[in-house]
C-alpha cells in the first residue's frame, strides 16, 4: 500500500494505530486518526501488479549511452528474477 509517499505492507491493524512495514524492513506505527487524514491507494487491488517511481542519481560526467545501457541491464535482470510480473 502507499500511505502519503510511503510505500510499505500492512502487518497490523489495532484499535490505537496501524503497523506498515517498509521494503527495507522498517517497521511504522502510524496512528489511526493520522492514517484517515493520507491518501491510501491500495496496490494489491485488483491485481499485485504495480510499479514504483524511482529515483536514480548519476554523475553528469557519466556519458548518456552508459546510463541507457546500466538501466537496460538491470531491467533485463528484474525480468530474470521475476518472469511472471514483467
């Protein structure tokens, strides 16, 4: 689910807040009155397809076709690692 601009897996949901966890396993506990007042978009819903926006920081001397060509490759590699969600 994304909550604001976080992106994280609810784990559990109580009377007082409710725990998110991260991708990179940091846990929030997000009060309940707090979690009304975001945005929630839910992206298991309808399907667990979704994308993220990500940010990639490159040096400006690092030549264009050399990006192209790292970013190439790393998509390729998702595909390897996850063939049936590309």
């Amino acid at each position: 689910m994304q909550v604001g601009d976080r992106f994280a897996e609810v784990r559990e949901i109580n009377w007082r807040s409710t725990r998110l966890c991260t991708n990179d396993d940091i846990y929030l506990d997000i009060p309940n009155n707090e979690m009304v007042s975001h945005e929630i978009v839910n992206l298991h819903y309808p399907t667990e397809i979704h994308a993220m926006r990500i940010r990639v920081g490159i040096e400006y001397s690092v030549a264009p076709n050399r990006v192209k060509d790292v970013l190439g490759r790393a998509a390729q590699g998702a595909k390897t690692l996850f063939p049936i969600l590309l």
